[in-house]
C-alpha cells in the first residue's frame, strides 16, 4: 500500500487494551488535526501466537471491529508468516517509507524486524515518532496484552475485562461499531 502522507501507529494490539486505545486516540487526533489519514498497522496472527508463545485474546474479526471503533481510515493487516519474518528493520522502514509518515506514533517496547532488531529509537531516525509513555492501571502495573493473558488464566476475568475496558468504548460518544463499514483494510 502507498500513501502520499499519513500518520501511523503499529503493533500486534491483541485484546485492544486500554494502552493500545491510547495509542489509537493519539493517533486519529494527530491525524485529523493535520488533515491527514489514520494507519493502524498491524499484523495477523500476533506475532507472539505466531511464535506459539500465547494465545490470541481475540480474533482478527474481533480485533477489526474494536480499532474501527476508532474511526481510521485505513488498517494494514500484513500476514505474520515464514516469509515475512525474514523481513529485517530495515525492508520494514522502507515499507513504512510508502506511507510517508508524517508521524509514527508507537508504546515506548515497540520493536520490529527480524529478530526484533529495530525499536522505537531506530524508528525515530526515520521518522518523526512520538513515543507514548506506558499506560498503567490503578495499581501502577503496565497495561498489556500478557498481563490480560495471565489474569484470564487465573480466571480473574473481571480484573482481565477492566484492562481492556470495553464498556466505556463503546459508550463514548465518539464510537461506533458502523466505523468498520468505511474502514479501508489493506494486506501491505
Ligand atoms: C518485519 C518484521 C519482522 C519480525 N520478525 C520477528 C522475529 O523474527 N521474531 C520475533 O519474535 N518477532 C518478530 N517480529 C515481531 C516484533 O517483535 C513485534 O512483536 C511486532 O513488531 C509487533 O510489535 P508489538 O509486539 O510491540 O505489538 C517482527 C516484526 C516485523 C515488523
Ligand atoms: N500500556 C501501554 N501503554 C502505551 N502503549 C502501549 C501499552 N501496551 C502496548 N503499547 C504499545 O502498543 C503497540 C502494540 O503493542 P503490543 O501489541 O505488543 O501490546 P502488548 O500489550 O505490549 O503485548 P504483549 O503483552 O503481548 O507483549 C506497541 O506500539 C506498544 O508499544
């Protein structure tokens, strides 16, 4: 896919966390404040599933429908397989290149290319990237797709719900599920 500008934030974003919704506000407000579109790029299966390391909290379908809620324009799923693992950091920011950023906006352990040699700091020699301080819950711990994992395994499935926090999403104002409708999703 190529854009002639865009504003585009990245990752597995299993579960659509509350710190993943954070990223994907961030995103779709610097987006429409420079008029441009929003890139949510992510990938399928989550890497870690990919790599058997975990179970996937949702499906691709799920996961969609929840960063639609958001309103961007465009979702990137690129297929998490044999092949695109090969793919170092840096035929990674040349595939970025094609969307011409005008800002990529990623969680501060953000990290990509084979291996998982390229971080967030590679991506802001690159690009004009805003790194996003970790959003905590109440008791100070990061919020993250493992801990979620882990909760659910303990069946503590309410403390696992509040992390993802979708209730509140979709009784914003703002969120509506009829988003997926105009939501463009493109294989690279
Ligand atoms: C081109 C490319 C190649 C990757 N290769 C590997 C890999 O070899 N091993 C690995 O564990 N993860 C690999 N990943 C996945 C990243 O480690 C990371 O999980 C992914 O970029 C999503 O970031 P996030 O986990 O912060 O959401 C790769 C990612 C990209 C974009
Ligand atoms: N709590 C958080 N606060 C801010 N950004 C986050 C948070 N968690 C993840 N991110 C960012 O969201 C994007 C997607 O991250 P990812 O899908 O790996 O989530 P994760 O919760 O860290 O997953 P896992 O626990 O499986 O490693 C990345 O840019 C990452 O840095």
């Amino acid at each position: 896919m190529t854009l002639g500008a865009s504003v585009v934030t990245i990752g597995a974003f299993d579960g659509v966390h509350r710190g993943h919704q954070e990223l994907l506000r961030q995103t779709i407000a610097a987006a429409q404040q420079r008029g441009l579109p929003a890139v949510v790029y992510t990938f399928d299966p989550p890497p870690k599933v990919y790599f058997g390391q975990a179970e996937a909290l949702n499906s691709l379908a799920e996961k969609l429908e929840r960063i639609a809620t958001f309103g961007p324009d465009h979702v990137i799923v690129a297929d998490f397989d044999r092949t695109y693992i090969r793919r170092t950091a840096a035929d990674f920011i040349a595939e970025l290149e094609r969307l011409h950023p005008h800002e990529v906006i990623v969680g501060e352990d953000f990290c990509f290319g084979s291996c998982k040699s390229g971080t967030a700091l590679l991506l802001g020699q690159h690009f004009n990237t805003r790194i996003l301080q970790p959003v905590r819950c109440s008791d100070g711990e990061i919020v993250s797709s493992s801990r979620i994992r882990t909760l659910r395994r303990s069946g503590l499935a309410a403390a696992a719900a509040s992390l993802e926090n979708w209730k509140d999403v979709l009784t914003a104002p703002s969120a509506t599920l009829s988003n997926l409708a105009r939501l463009r999703v493109a294989n690279q």
